[in-house]
C-alpha cells in the first residue's frame, strides 16, 4: 500500500499555518477592540446620549465594556452609560435590559457611587409609571427607603430620600403628610449639610400645609430659602419666586406683616423687573390700610 | 469655443476675486426682509472684514412664510448656513434643532466680550452685557445658552400724526382710553374726499391681536384675586379651570366681562370684516391715510416711516389705558400696563459649520456695545445690549416695569380650545352676538368638556416626566464626568440638583395637587379668596394691633 504520509504532512502543515494565522487575527482584533481612552469615549456615549442618539451612545458605551479590563473603573462606568441608555433611549426604551444592566454594576461594584445611582435607578423605573396609571407608592417609598438605608451619606442616596418624601406628599393624605414630616425631621437633623437639604426644609414646608402647620410651613420656607443653592449661569433661577412665597405665606396664612413686608420689599428691590413687584406695592399698601383701620378701631 | 473659454476664465478670475485661497466664507440666515436689517448687517460684516480680511460674510434673507421648511431642508441635508436666526418652526422642533445641531454657548457666557475691551462693558461677562441677562438665549429645556439675541422688541401705537390733525384738530395723540374712545367714535363718522369712512383702527388677524393682548387683557389681571390658587402671582390654564369648575369665578364677572366689552369696542372702529384680513392688507390701508391708528412692533417702525416718508409723518404713542374714574374699566384697572419687552433677533452657530470659532466671533462683534448700536441704528430697533443710545425715534419705547397684565388663561387645551376660538372670532366680528351669548354658550361646555381636557393635561404632564429624567441624566453624566469638587462639577451637580427638585420631585406633587383640587375643590371659598385674609387670620391680626397699640 503506498504510504499517504506526505498528503498527511501537508494537511498538518495547513492546519497549523491556519491556526496560526487565526491566532494572529485574533491579536490583532483583541488589540484593535482595546479601547486606548476610555475616558473620552465614555464622554462621547454621553454626549451621544444627550444629542439623543442612543444608537451611537449604546456602541460607544459597548466598545468600553469590551475594550478595558473587567470589572475597571471605566467598565463599570460603561455599564451604568448602557443601562441608562438602554432604559431611556427613544423609541422604546428596554426596562428589562437596562435592570440587567444596573443589576450587573450593584453585582460588580459594591459599594460605589455607580452602585448607588444603579440602585437608584432601578426604583426610578418603578416610580414612572405610564401617564394614565399611578405608581404603586407604597411600594416605591419601600425601596427609596432601602436606597437611602444603603447610602445614607452618598448623593444617590440622599435623592432617593427627597424622591420618597415626594412620593409620601404626592398621596396627599394627612397621614401620608405625617409620616413625611417625622422622616424629614429626622433626616434634616441627621444631614443638616446635604446637598440636597434645600429641598428637604421645600417638602418640609409642604408637609407643614398639608398639616395646617402655618408657622411651620413659614419657617421651613425661610430655611428653604437660606439653603436654596443658585445655578449662576440660569438666568430665570433667582429668588424671586422664594420671595413672593415667603411674602404672601407670612401675609396671608400667618399674619406676619413684618415678614411679609420684608420680602414683598427684597423682590421689589434686587428684581426691579420682576411682573409680581405691581402685587407687591399693593399687598404693602393692603397691610397698611388694615393696621391703619384695625388701629383706628381699637 | 474661445466664448466658452473666456466664460470658464471670467467665472473662475470672478470666484478668485470674490473668495481667494485661505478665505472663510460665513453664511448667515435669517427671515428678516424689514427695511435696513440687511444693509445694517452688511455693514457690520464689512467692519468685521477690516480686522479680519480673509472673512467673507453672506447673508441669506428667506422670507418668513418659507424660513422655517428651508431651515428645516438645510438642517438636514448638511448645508444648513454657519450662524442661523432660529424660529418660524414649531418649538419642540426648535428644541431639537438646538440640541442636535447647534453649539452650546454656555462655557463663553461668562467671559467678557473681547469686542467690549474699549468700553465700560470690558469686564463684564457677556450675558451681563444684555438687556435681560441673555435670558432670551437660554433655552431653559436644555439648560444651556443657544443663542445670542442682537434686539429688543416691544409693541405700540402708531398714528398719522397729520391725519390727526386734519380730522380732530389735535396735535398731540389720546392718553387714556376715554380719550381715545371718543376720538375713535368721531373719526368713524367721518367721509373723506370720495366719500369713504375713515378707519380709526387699523384691523387685521395680526394687528388685532396686538390690540387684544397689550390692552385688552389688562382688564383681566383682578381675575387673579380669584384664581391664584397656589398663590404665584399667575393665573394658570389649570388653576383657571377649577376656579370655574368651582364656582369661584365666572365668565361674566367684572374683568372678563371689561375685556370682551373692550374687545368690541375696538373691533367696531375697525374696518369691516378685517378677521379675514392680512397684516399686509392692514398696513396697506394705514399707509392710504384711510386709517388713524395702526398698532404694530418696533421692528415695523423704520418700514413704516420709510412708507410714510414725503407723504405724511408716522408718530408713536402707548397704548391708551383706562384710567381708575373711567365709568367703563375704572374698577378693573389696578394700575398702568406691565411691560418687559423681550429681546429678540437670536443668532446660533450650526454644528455643521466649517468655521465655527470665527461664525462665534462674528456674533460676538456684533453682541458688542458699539456694533449692536451701530446695527440697530441702521435698522432702527432697538439694540440688546445694555447702555447703548437708542434712534430718537424710539424713545417712546421706555418700558413700563410696575403694572398690571392679563390674566384671563382659557386654553386648556383640545375640544374647549376650539370652541373657545369659534365664539370668540363670532364675537369680534358679529356685533349682534352678545358677550352675554358668549358666556351662555362656552361656559357650560367649559366645565363640561374642560374636565376632559383637563385630565388630558395632566397625563400630558406626567409624559414630561421620562423627558426630564431624561435630561437630568444627561447632566448627572456631566457631573460625574467632571472632576471631583472642580467649579465645573459643582456647577453641573447644583443644575443637577435644582433641576431634579423643580422638574421631578415638586413638579409631581403640583400636578397631584391639582388633581386633588379638580376632584375635591380648591383650598377657597368665594367668601375667602387667595388674597383674602381668613376670619380667623383677621382676629390674629386684630389682636396683635391690639397688643401693639398698647
């Protein structure tokens, strides 16, 4: 029988050069896909993201996750860019991808802030519910309160805790109201510097209302206004509408005319523009007649 | 052939001359075909070419029954021009317009001007050097400055200042609404040389709602006493409709009622079926000497005596108030007209452009002191820019900061939004349908099918909802992006902040306020309104007095 050993040579030959060349491909891929600043590509996923290409954002966002060691800062970064994307990307966003996805980053990075938002995140979801339906507020309040639990002195954390106090005043029922309030007192007590205590002592005086607490509701909107953080380069923020709030809540539901008059004043003179300053001139000249009138009566 | 050749050359020596080697061509659109904007910005581009000699500015005036499909094709197509004027399409698309293809101008806002070096604005950051704090160019949706504005605009009176004195003797124009009333009741029985009725209004869709909105309205704002109910200082279309629903207010009460009486008192001395009327139509008729009053915007100003010019003299007046003992208005008139005029003329830098360092540095000559002066006064508007002189022709355009304004809010939305503006429409051009028809016909339907349009609203508001989480999670990208404690990550994280609190955190309690007030009834009575003090508030009051005076 004639030997068939070179014909076998030749095959082993092809597939090692074969493999070979695979193994080199699979190199020069593995390089190509390492991404060199992921940094900058992360940025362009957002900026993706915000310009409302979600497609490009989502392939940014993937070339990341595949191009940089597992379970790295810039990976993990990546993951929460594609779970957010994935969530409120138009048309159709992919609650369940993105829950996945949030899901993998508390999985990978416990304990980080990415962790936190992740969280946060994922009872968001849970929170919006579609226009023509109500959230399951009970419920959602259950899991703010274990996002704050978890994170009591992380920014998430303390979002999560605002969003629940909304969620407690939103209901609208004075029991909702008084829960709200001893939560507030307790947090405002425990976090007098939060970034968020603005908007604490805010849903403060809102739950004071909802009580029929005047003077509360006064006095938290004073220490709403002390607090109230100003975005500089927003021209329709400023203090204007704290102002007039304060004015008419002190004129009005309390009966300090003092008060009232101090900040019918303070908007009148720094927003010399302001549409409200012709209110204001009359509520100053309404407190007047009334004292003048109650004076002459006694 | 040699015809060809010659042809070949001279196009090519023509487009030589025109652009040479290392030119930037800027393009520039906008809608404006009012006398003097063009020239006033050929003349600021050829100042800008002194100091910049290889910039070439063109400008692309569409008109604006067309401006806005035309954007729209060259947005889309990548040829959109390098500094666009943005408007004439629908807001939303103008949002996405911004965010898609035109650069943010945020990080320059707070740099001065370097064409403001000479002057007192020299270190002041450019949006401190507008009018409004460069609010008109902030797009509040994506919290970003868009676009700089290079006028201010404002509305008023015009009058043929001769005509005026032919028909009534008078050298000076009316000053309160009785004046102007009876003036107006005297023109209209007056012939000209042919035998025609003098117009004393001009009157057209656009012209009467100028009317309407800057005078009429004003009788609405006591309405707010009424239907403030989160006490703001502003009637919404929702606090609006559960005032009615309520009971708290009616369609005939006093204010309303002295708006739509007004309404028709100015429609009578209008010229017959002018709802059917263009703005066109309306000028046209002014510039006859057929009308005495023509109300308009101060970018018609200069058009408009330009039109007049050698044939009669164009004069300004305010729009003529009813004063407090006028028998008709004097009890819903708490004060003179509010009013803030806005800044205008916006400007962007498209993404698409090949030069947008220097399309930027073009708006930014023309955002200075001196070069919005200059263009303004060409065109004869006036500038956005703080401290400039203003043409004297303008000086009747001072604003009035402390008054009063409309507040009569009906649009809710859908089925009551039609009605509405069928009835009304009847009304200004059918003197037998009564106001009291009116209301007897729309109120009941309000309350009905407004509560329909009013739950529509509400989910409309919740759709907002995924929009601004949405957008907050843009910003909180930036934010974390940013480095830690630097002013640019905390600038992002108090946007991110106050953003989150005013569109997500209140905004949902608002609007399950209202749901609770449509549904339960507002926190008023019609015997204790939003800016009544309660019984029990008064004896407080009584007895601090009581104490104090002791």
């Amino acid at each position: 029988m004639k030997s068939n050993r070179p014909f076998q040579i030749l095959i082993i030959v092809l597939i090692l050069i074969t493999v070979a060349f695979a193994a080199v491909f699979f190199l020069i891929e593995k390089k190509k896909s390492k991404v060199e600043k992921p940094a900058e590509v992360i940025a362009a996923g957002w900026l993706q993201f915000k310009m409302g290409e979600y497609k490009q954002a989502i392939k940014l966002f993937q070339k990341v996750l595949d191009g940089v060691p597992e379970n790295s800062d810039e990976q993990i970064q990546a993951l929460y860019g594609l779970g957010c994307t994935n969530w409120l990307k138009l048309p159709g966003g992919d609650k369940e991808k993105a829950a996945e996805l949030f899901n993998e980053v508390i999985k990978r990075a416990p304990g980080s802030d990415y962790d936190a938002w992740s969280m946060l995140a994922l009872v968001r979801m849970l929170h919006m519910v579609p226009a023509d339906q109500t959230p399951d507020y009970p419920k959602v309040r259950d899991e703010y309160q274990k996002v704050y639990e978890k994170f009591p002195d992380k920014i998430a954390g303390h979002e999560a805790f605002i969003y629940m106090i909304g969620a407690y005043l939103a209901a609208f029922t004075k029991e909702d109201a008084v829960i709200a309030k001893k939560k507030l007192d307790e947090f405002l007590k425990a976090h007098p510097d939060s970034p968020f205590v603005s908007s604490a002592w805010g849903l403060c005086s809102r739950a004071c209302e909802t009580l029929g607490d005047k003077q509360g509701q006064l006095d938290a909107k004073l220490k709403e206004l002390e607090k109230r953080e100003i975005d500089p380069a927003n021209p329709f923020m400023d203090n204007a509408n704290a102002y007039w709030s304060i004015a008419v809540v002190a004129e009005f539901e309390v009966g300090d005319f003092e008060t009232a008059r101090k900040y019918y004043k303070l908007m009148m003179k720094e927003y010399p523009m302001e549409r409200r300053n012709f209110g204001a001139m009359r509520a100053l000249e309404r407190m007047d007649a009334l004292e003048a009138k109650l004076k002459a009566e006694n | 052939m040699v015809v060809y050749v010659w042809a070949l050359i001279s196009v090519a020596l023509y487009r030589y001359n025109e652009a040479p080697p290392g030119t930037i061509t800027l393009r520039i659109s906008h809608w404006q075909l009012e006398t003097g904007v063009r020239d006033g910005i050929n003349e600021l581009a050829k100042e800008y070419q002194k100091t910049h000699p290889n910039v070439r500015i063109l400008q692309e005036a569409i008109p604006e029954g067309t401006y806005g499909q035309w954007l729209s094709t060259q947005i889309m197509s990548g040829t959109a021009p390098d500094i666009i004027e943005m408007g004439m399409i629908p807001y939303q698309v103008m949002l996405a317009y911004y965010n898609r293809y035109c650069f943010v101008m945020t990080p320059f806002v707070n740099k001065p001007n370097p064409y403001n070096k000479d002057n007192e604005l020299a270190n002041v950051p450019l949006r401190n050097t507008f009018k409004d704090g460069m609010a008109a160019g902030y797009v509040n949706e994506l919290q970003e400055y868009m676009a700089i504005p290079l006028s201010s605009f404002t509305v008023r009176v015009f009058y043929n200042v001769d005509l005026l004195e032919k028909l009534t003797g008078a050298n000076n124009p009316p000053k309160t609404y009785r004046e102007f009333f009876d003036l107006c009741n005297k023109v209209k029985a007056m012939k000209d040389e042919k035998g025609r009725n003098y117009i004393p209004v001009v009157g057209s869709k656009y012209h009467f709602g100028i009317w309407e909105g800057a005078l009429c309205e004003m009788m609405t704002y006591k309405v707010l006493d009424k239907a403030d109910l989160n006490r703001d200082g502003v009637v919404g279309n929702d606090e609006f409709y559960i005032a009615i629903k309520a009971g708290l207010l009616n369609f005939d009460c006093k204010p309303i009622a002295a708006k739509y009486n007004m309404v028709r008192e100015i429609a009578d001395f209008c010229q017959p079926g002018f709802t059917g009327l263009s703005r066109d139509e309306g000028v046209f008729l002014f510039a006859q000497k057929r009308a005495l009053f023509m109300t308009t915007g101060t970018w018609d100003a200069l058009s408009l005596q330009e039109q007049a010019k050698g044939n009669f003299t164009v004069g300004i007046m305010d729009f003529p108030m009813p004063t407090k003992d006028d028998p008709a208005y004097g009890d819903v008139v708490a004060g003179p007209r509010y009013e803030n005029p806005g800044l205008g003329f916006n400007y962007s830098v498209t993404r698409t452009s090949r030069n947008p360092e220097v399309a930027f540095d073009f708006l930014l000559f023309m955002a200075s002191k001196k070069s919005n002066e200059k263009l303004n006064k060409i065109i004869g508007w006036i500038p956005s820019v703080i401290d400039t002189e203003i043409v004297p022709f303008l000086n009747d355009f001072k604003p009035c900061f402390t008054g009063i304004y409309g507040n009569f809010n009906v649009w809710l939305g859908g089925e009551t939004w039609i009605r509405w503006m069928q009835l009304a429409s009847l009304y200004q051009v059918d003197p037998n349908f009564t106001f009291k028809q009116l209301v007897e016909q729309f109120e009941p339907f309000y309350k009905e099918k407004g509560y329909d349009d009013f739950m529509e609203q509400k989910k409309n508001n919740k759709r907002v909802i995924p929009v601004n989480e949405r957008f907050l999670t843009g910003i909180r990208s930036q934010a974390l992006l940013s480095k830690n404690d630097s002013p640019e990550a905390n600038s992002f994280w108090i946007k991110y902040r106050t953003q989150t609190r005013d569109r997500q955190v209140f905004y949902e309690i608002w609007v399950s306020t209202q749901m609770h007030w449509v549904n339960e009834g507002p926190p008023f009575t019609n015997e204790y309104g939003p800016y009544e003090y309660s019984p029990e508030l008064l004896a407080k009051i009584k007895e601090r007095v009581k104490k104090e005076k002791k």
